[in-house]
C-alpha cells in the first residue's frame, strides 16, 4: 500500500512516529505491529485495519485493477 500511493519508508514511518526500519520488517512480516501502530496506520490510509493487515496475502492493487500478467 505504501509503495502503490508513493511513499518512502521513511515518510511513512515519520507519519505514523515509528523508525523507518520498523515499516521494512512489518512490510516483510518480520514483526507484528502493536494495537496502537495499526490504528496510527489505519488512521493514516484512512480504512480498516483488516484492510491493512491479514494472515493471508493480498493481491496488489493494481493487479486487481489491471489484471495479472499474461
């Protein structure tokens, strides 16, 4: 989601207080966020949390848009 709307790791992580490294280990499932850093996230993109967070992989967006490769 971070990088389909543009945004560095570190502009992300200076919006939501947290080190730019932590949004590179919750990007590759490395750590899991506390309850208050996956509101802030939430806040911040303006959905759900469940639509940030999941067990199950997402599709990237512009997949879903687009299509898949051929």
């Amino acid at each position: 989601m971070r990088a389909e709307r543009g945004l560095s790791r570190q502009d992300l992580a200076a919006a939501v207080d947290v080190n730019y490294q932590t949004i590179g280990y919750l990007e590759r499932g490395e750590y899991a966020p506390s309850l208050d850093l996956a509101f802030r996230l939430s806040d911040y993109f303006g959905l759900p949390i469940e639509a940030i967070f999941s067990r199950a992989p997402f599709t990237p967006l512009s997949e879903k848009v687009y299509g898949g490769p051929s």
